[in-house]
C-alpha cells in the first residue's frame, strides 16, 4: 500500500518537467545543456523539441503494457527453474 503510493508520486513528480515543456518550449530551450544536446540532434526551434517529448510520450507508452506482461510472466515461469535447480542440487 505504502510502496503504491509512492510509485504514484514519483509518478506525478515525473509528469511536472513534461507539462512545463508543454507550456513554454522556450524557457527549456534557454538551458544550455539541453539547446546543445537539441541542436547536436539536429533541432533549431524551441517548438522541435515537443515532437521529440511527444513521439517519445507515446512510444512508452506503447511498450509500457508489453513490458509489464513480460515481467508478469517471467514472474510465473520463475518457480520452474527454481524447482529444476533443487531436483537436481
């Protein structure tokens, strides 16, 4: 219960720095770390960079479900080799 609540405010934590670039690609475009990084990437606007936060938005959250049922089922295929391991120690 504790550890859900959390991931959940990591969560939100996480979704602040997204919204702030949503609402003023221009101040993110001031931070020299970011502009040089942006423009070795081939950006030169500020508005370039929502493309790269939306495209990688959304290709998370297409492998976001694959990966939690990989995870969930590795989860269930774990008592196996734990079982092959004891037969055989």
């Amino acid at each position: 219960m504790i550890a859900s609540g959390l991931a959940e405010i990591v969560s939100l934590a996480a979704l602040v720095p997204f919204l702030s670039v949503l609402a003023d690609p221009a101040r993110v475009w001031q931070e020299p770390r970011i502009r040089g990084v942006a423009e070795a990437l081939g950006y030169s606007a500020p508005g370039q960079l929502l493309l790269l936060l939306i495209v990688a938005n959304v290709i998370l959250a297409a492998a976001l479900p694959v990966l939690g049922a990989l995870a969930l089922g590795a989860q269930r295929l774990l008592p196996a080799p734990q079982q092959t391991y004891a037969y055989f120690s």
